[in-house]
C-alpha cells in the first residue's frame, strides 16, 4: 500500500476544529457588537434625518 493510499483513507471524521485563537476571540466578543452598534447608529441617524426632511450630502 503505498503512501497516496494511506492519505486517501485517513479522513477526519470529526470535522474542523475549533479555532481558539486571540484574534477569533476578539473579533466574536467585540467585532460583531460593535457592528450592530454601528449600524443602529447608521439607520437611526438616516431615519432621524429623514424624518426632518435633511439632505445628507456624499
């Protein structure tokens, strides 16, 4: 049996593993409120702005 074989046979029936870095951390615990946050923000000045019939100009 060569080494091609065995490689084909081995599979990781287990799937992908959990990736515990910092960065992933990071970016779950503050990447994601923080764009909630900023799109509330967004629409609640778009709304307020259009509810006062302001252009914005950009």
């Amino acid at each position: 049996m060569s080494s091609e074989d065995q490689n084909e046979n081995e599979v990781n029936e287990d799937g992908p593993g959990v990736n515990g870095d910092l960065a992933s951390w990071l970016y779950v615990l503050g990447g994601i409120p923080m764009m909630i946050i900023f799109f509330v923000v967004l629409f609640g000045v778009v709304g307020s702005c259009d509810s006062q019939n302001v252009m914005l100009h950009g």
